[in-house]
C-alpha cells in the first residue's frame, strides 16, 4: 500500500461512504493518523480534511460500528 496524505484519505473516506462501501480500514487508518501531521496543515487544507471526515461521518447510516475517530 502506499502512503497517501490524510486529506486524501478523507476525501476516499466520504466517495466510500456516499457510494455505500465498507468504511472500516478507513475508519481504522483516520483514527491512526498522528495528530501533530494534522495540526501542521494550512488552514485550507485542514478545513478540506475536517469538512470530508465530518461529512462522511454524517452520512454513515445509525447503528454502523462508526465509533473510531
């Protein structure tokens, strides 16, 4: 697998969850990222991956195991 930036990673965590894909090893690679790798992105960038992570969370269907983050 190769490395892919967290902005990336939610962005292919919310087309999984609007498509209806299994979201469990994104989940599982979101709540691994490091905070300080986060906490260092511009405004911008850190505004795209919150507002992916939040959206696909929002869309998760109730009842899933979408606990991890």
């Amino acid at each position: 697998m190769t490395e892919q930036s967290p902005t990336m990673l939610s962005a292919e965590f919310l087309s999984a969850v609007r498509h209806g894909e299994e979201t469990a090893a994104l989940r599982s690679r979101l709540a691994s990222l490091p905070e300080a790798e986060i906490a260092g992105f511009s405004r911008e960038r850190a505004t795209a991956f919150w507002l992916n992570v939040y959206n696909g969370y929002a869309q998760v269907p109730s009842g899933s195991q979408a606990r991890t983050l």
